[in-house]
C-alpha cells in the first residue's frame, strides 16, 4: 500500500501544489543562495554548505528531481559540486559531506546514467575519507559526530550499504565503518558506560548538554545516538554486510533501548539521552519525553526498531515500534514547526513509513499531520511557504532540505503522490 491510499484526493492535491510552490520559490541556485543569505542573518546556527545534503544545492537536487523537474535538478547537482571548489568535501559525513552528495549524484544516475563516472569517481573519494579515518577508540574519547548517523560512520554505512553503485574501495569502506560501530556496541561490563558514552569534554558545540548532563550521557536518539547506530547496522545486516560481532552488537544496542524506554505499549517513551554519574556509571534519566520528532524522542527511537525488525524478522519487535509509534501520534508532536527534522514533516515520513509496512495507527494519522503542514504554510508573508522554528526560538526563512522548506517540500510530495524518495533512505534507514 503506498501514501497516496492514507489521504483524501482533495488533500493531496492541496499538499501537491504547495510543494509545487516552494519549488517555483527555488528555481535557480542563485535564488536559493540569496534565501539563505537572508535565512543565515535569522539564525545563530551555521545554515548553509552548497554541496550539502541537508542544507544545501545537493539537497535542493532532489527537490526538483523527485518532482519530476530532471534539468532543474541537474543543475542544482552541477552546483553542488561547483561549490566543493571553494568549500571542498573534507568529510565523509552523510548530511554534510561527501558520503550525502554520492547519495545525491546516485539518485540523479537513475535519471540520467552519463553520470556514473562521476559517481564512481566520487565513490572513489568517499571510500579514501572513509578508510583514512581513524574514529577515536578510546573511551571517554567519542564525540557523537563521530559515530552518528548526520556526520558519522552510521550514515556513511547507511549510504555505502544501500548504493547499488558499489567497488571493492567501497566494500573495504563498508566493514571500517561495521567494525567501528560494533567496536562501540561492544560489553563494557557493569560498572562501566558504553564505549559510545559522550564526555562533558566531547558535548556537541550547541545546546545545553554540558550543563545538563555535567558527568556524561548516551544518546538515544535517531540523529545522534543509539538509534541511529542500531537502524545502520540493521540495515548493513539485511544488505548482507557482516562482520564479527555484527548481530551480538545490534542486539546489545536494541536491548539497551528497550531497558531505558519507560512503560510499555503505547505509553512507551524514550527521554534524550541517559545520563552517567560521576563514577561513570548509567543512571536513571529523568524529566519528560524527548520532544517526539525524528532526530531526538521516541518517533525516531520507534523507526530505528522497526528497521531492526525488518532486518532481523522480529515481529514482536515490529509491533513494539508500532505500539510506540501510535502513542506519540496520539499525543501529538514536533516543535512547533512544520519542518523534517524536529518538525511535522519528520513525522509524517515517519507515519508514512510505519503506515507502509502495515500499521494501521499510522495511516489513521497521517491525513492530520498533512493538515497540520498544509495549515503551516502561508505562501503570502513566508518567502518560502514554510518556515522553520529551531529549537533556539528563532523563526528561519532556511531553504534546506533538513530544517528547511525543501524538505517540507519532498515530503509532501511523496505523501500526496504515494513516491517514497530515495533520500528517505538517509532519514529512514530500512
């Protein structure tokens, strides 16, 4: 059953002509860098990369491609790696670096094959970053960039493992990534946190996470923790990528969701992360639920299972993301704003996604979060129809394809016209 089954003609084709919008709005490369100019003076976060898959002409490829606008996406791609001259591809990282405009140029080659010697060629490159890295193996040592599915290994492995365009530069790549992450789903023993633990001295730059978890915390989140590790190898296993430790590594890592999720069934939920006490140790996370979005919270953790239940044939599994699925749908969520990755947006890729493979709870919420997008827009004072809160509080015009209306963009249009994009594959490894 695809997407364009869960929502009434007369929706969808609201939800069609506002992602008709944005892309009329973003039509020419210089018209998206003259938005993010003006978004860049709105916000205090880094905005844009232009060889970028989240915030970036790379990301505005698939814009236009999936809506069938072929040359208009091209020329978008051919900006996204004009902008490598000036701002070149140093890292491997799949949201932001060359591991995302591989993911990119490889949904363009379906379009237009006279691309894949570039492909191959950067396939080339991403496999060189990737086995020239040396990911901290220290613990205590781990940032979660290093590790993450938007920057780390698990997002390279997600692409490098699903690319059909692969080598043996990129099988190498494939097992240094497996042997990374199962390194740090390796037993510790009791006293002792996971080798993924993150240190007051490694916090992420943003937010508050050195004050709020002042001895350490683990992640659990999709974005940067747990389950964006666990949703990389399972996708990794179902491909079949393994290495040694491979499946006791994505079972360690799901058991250990399962243990810091409070309740059960539909009450299940996940907090941001599990702090660590002073000597080290887990203790008991506290406060409430994550703001339930993609990136952080239990929608993300829930898709991250689902994944592992596919990889591994765990119906049980399965029926515990849709049980928890369904609670956050039911509560409601996303920031306050209508974009992919704290936002509406995220939410509904994500109920698509669980509405596709059966849940009956997803595919009754769905036709609410397209009406909560469709209500979000106001194509007369936003510049791009859609803006993004950030979860500083501040309102950004971001033309982007993670935090931006891009991505409020591609997801409408694959839930009105029932087209799952590739790029899905990044946000929903399966």
């Amino acid at each position: 059953m695809n997407s364009a089954s869960f929502l009434p003609p007369d929706l969808a084709a609201r939800a069609e002509s506002l992602a008709a919008l944005v892309g009329e709005r973003l039509d020419t490369p210089r018209r998206a860098e003259e938005h993010a100019e003006r978004a860049a003076r709105q916000t205090d976060l880094p905005l844009w990369t232009g060889s970028s898959l989240s915030e970036g002409h790379a990301g505005l490829a698939l814009l236009h491609l999936h809506a069938g606008r072929a040359d208009m996406a091209f020329r978008f791609l051919r900006a996204a790696f004009d902008a490598t001259a000036h701002e070149p591809l140093t890292r491997p990282g799949l949201f932001d670096g060359t591991a995302g405009l591989a993911l990119v140029l490889a949904d363009c080659c379906a379009a237009e094959p006279r691309f894949l010697p570039s492909l191959h060629a950067l396939h080339e490159r991403l496999s060189r970053q990737v086995l020239h890295t040396a990911w901290p193996r220290r613990e205590g040592g781990v940032a979660d960039h290093d590790y993450d599915l938007v920057y780390g290994s698990a997002g390279i492995l997600v692409h490098l493992s699903t690319t059909p365009y692969k080598n043996p530069d990129t099988l190498r790549a494939v097992e240094h990534c497996l042997d990374h992450l199962v390194w740090l789903a390796e037993e510790t023993g009791e006293d002792a946190p996971a080798r993924w633990m993150i240190s007051p001295e490694r916090c992420a730059a943003y937010g508050d996470l050195e004050s709020t978890y002042p001895y350490g915390y683990l992640d659990t989140g999709m974005s940067h923790g747990a389950a964006g590790m666990a949703a990389a190898l399972a996708v990794a296993w179902r491909e079949g990528h393994r290495r040694p430790g491979h499946r006791e590594a994505l079972d360690r890592l799901t058991d250990w969701l399962l243990r810091v999720g409070t309740a059960g069934g539909r009450d299940r939920q996940w907090p941001r992360a599990v702090p660590v006490t002073a000597r080290g140790r887990e203790a008991t996370a506290e406060g409430a639920e994550a703001v339930p979005s993609w990136c952080h919270g239990t929608a993300g953790v829930a898709a991250a299972l689902l994944a592992v239940a596919g990889a591994t044939g765990d119906r049980g599994l399965a029926a515990e993301a849709f049980a928890a699925l369904d609670g956050v749908l039911d509560r409601g969520g996303g920031h306050g704003t209508p974009t992919v990755c704290h936002g509406v947006a995220g939410l509904a890729a994500l109920a698509h996604e669980f509405a596709a493979r059966g849940s009956a709870g997803a595919a009754r919420a769905l036709p609410g979060l397209v009406r909560r997008l469709v209500a979000a827009a106001d194509p007369v004072r936003h510049p791009l129809v859609f803006r993004d809160r950030e979860t500083t509080g501040h309102v950004v015009d971001n033309p982007g394809l993670l935090t931006g209306a891009a991505g409020v963009a591609v997801t409408l249009h694959a839930l009105a016209t029932g087209h799952r994009p590739t790029w899905w594959n990044a946000l929903l490894p399966r």
